[in-house]
C-alpha cells in the first residue's frame, strides 16, 4: 500500500508557492530553511518530479508544481476541516485581513459588526486598499485573508460573487454633459480603468481622465462633487449617484468578480469562520436604493 504524502511537506510547499521564497517560507512555517528544503528534495523525491524552478533569489513553480499546488490547498483545507470537526475549543485569536476600499464603506460595517457580535474573542485587524496592493502583501505575508478583484490576479482565488458595473454621474450635476467627458477612475493599473478605457476607445465617445485617485472613497467624492462621471460596482454605490443608462452613449462594462484569498495556513477554525462570514454576507446584500431610483 502506498503511504500517504506528509502533510508537512505539502504545506511547506505551498509557503513556498505564495511567496516566492525559501526564506520566507521557512519563517512561516516556523521552521528552519535547510528543513524546508530537505522537506522539498524529499517531496520531489517522493513525486519523481521537478516542482519548482529556483533563479538567483527567484523560487516559481514548474508545470507539475502548479498541478500540486491547487491539490495540496485542497488536502490542506481538508485536514483543517477534520481537526474542526472533533475540536470542542471555542474560537479565538487574530485574523490579518484585507479588502479593497471600494466595498469597504458600505461592506466593512455589516461584515465586521456582525461577526464580532457572534466571534468575540476573534480580533480581526483590517487594512483597506487596492486590490494589487492586497495581493502583493499576501505574497509577502502581511495578510491572512484578502478580498480582491478578479482580473487583476486569477490564480488560486475563489470567486465568490459577481456584481454590474454602472456608469454613475451626480444627481443634478453636469458632469455627464462636458466635452470631452470628464471621468474619474483609478490608477492605469487598475482592472475596472483597463475595461473601461477599452470600452470607451470602441465608441465614439470622447473622453479625458480628469481625476485619478487609488482611492475609492477619493474616486466617489469627484463624482458626488459632480466633477466627473465615475464607474463603480454595485456595492460601492452611495446615496447621491446616479445610474447613467447608455446616455451618452457610454458603453457597457464587464462584471466585478470579486474572490477570496486564503494564506496556505488559513484554513479551519477562526480563518473558515471569517471567511464563511463574508461569503455569507457578501450574497445578501441588498440592492443599493439608487439602482431602483435609477429605474424609475
């Protein structure tokens, strides 16, 4: 009978996989880096093949590497569900966690307040900002648990809800009227910009980016101020917007995909609590009362 692979390795791995290095992996893991990468070359051993690719400081996974890899989550994820299952402990410690500012304001307060009346001894530490940002620090460590938009990074997120994007000017303003039309968006290396920009360039519509801003809170007070007209997800949408419906002639957008990203540790226990938490709360949101004034 074939025995079965070390869990240890398999998590060690993926420490590696995430960030792209031994070193940082081996501090992760807790263990030292010589241990890490015995526990590799006997991974690789075990497997008959090569599963990372090392370039100077450079660590990437090779073809069969990335086969492992989403199977080892999964094995991960399983044995964290079984040590749950037959733990009787309540739920506590500290969660590193972060999400784009563009839910933040209307998310965070029904996400954080809730959980906190149901997970009080779980400290959640929340830190908002770009989608690349957040994805980067989890590549360094610095998070747990991101949300993040989907376009921007694909692998190995989980897709967990999928909103309009709409086309918002200020109720009254005359922002939607100037010639060019004046847009409010993010950096160029925002998804949402890329999709809009490349939809704008398929029309007749001439435009200039009149305000940029990696902020989302900056992004929705130029369009609330009436000096541009701005894209915005569905959850982002504030009292004072309007939907702009294809006046203009302004194209339509692609849909926000929005996911969830673990670290190779966060699974089970306080992690699957916030993580089910968010789904959960993400899936019931109501629509925003200006989609429906919008309508009218």
């Amino acid at each position: 009978m074939t025995a079965p692979l070390d869990l240890d390795q398999l998590q060690s791995f993926c420490a590696i996989a995430d960030c792209g290095s031994f070193t940082e992996a081996a501090r992760r893991v807790n263990k030292t880096q010589s241990a890490v990468s015995m526990q590799i070359k006997r991974l690789e051993e075990r497997l008959g093949q090569s599963l990372l690719t090392r370039d100077g400081r450079s660590v990437t996974l090779t073809l069969h590497g990335e086969a492992l890899y989403a199977r080892a989550r999964k094995m991960l994820r399983t044995n964290a569900e079984i040590l749950d299952h037959f733990s009787d402990g309540d739920l506590s410690g500290s969660i590193r966690f972060g999400v784009p500012d563009d839910y933040a304001v209307r998310l965070l307060p029904v996400i954080l307040s809730s959980f906190q009346r149901t997970h009080p001894k779980i400290a959640v530490d929340v830190a908002c900002m770009a989608s690349e940002h957040l994805l980067e620090g989890m590549r360094s460590g610095r998070y747990d648990l991101i949300v993040f938009t989907q376009g921007t990074e694909q692998n190995y997120g989980e897709l967990f809800r999928t909103e309009k994007m709409f086309w918002v000017a200020s109720h009254g303003g005359r922002a939607l009227a100037s010639e060019p039309l004046a847009i409010a968006c993010g950096p160029q290396y925002c998804i949402w910009r890329k999709d809009a920009q490349e939809a704008l360039d398929r029309t007749s519509v001439d435009y200039r980016i009149a305000y940029t801003s990696s902020n989302a809170t900056a992004i929705s007070s130029a369009v609330l101020s009436d000096l541009a007209v701005g894209f915005l997800p569905e959850s982002a949408l504030q009292p004072g917007m309007r939907v702009v419906n294809e006046e203009r002639g302004l194209p339509r957008l692609g849909d926000a995909q929005i996911a969830l990203m673990r670290a190779s540790h966060a699974y089970g226990g306080i992690y699957d609590a916030l993580a089910n938490h968010i789904v959960h709360s993400m899936g019931n949101l109501d629509t925003p009362p200006q989609l429906s004034e919008a309508a009218e």
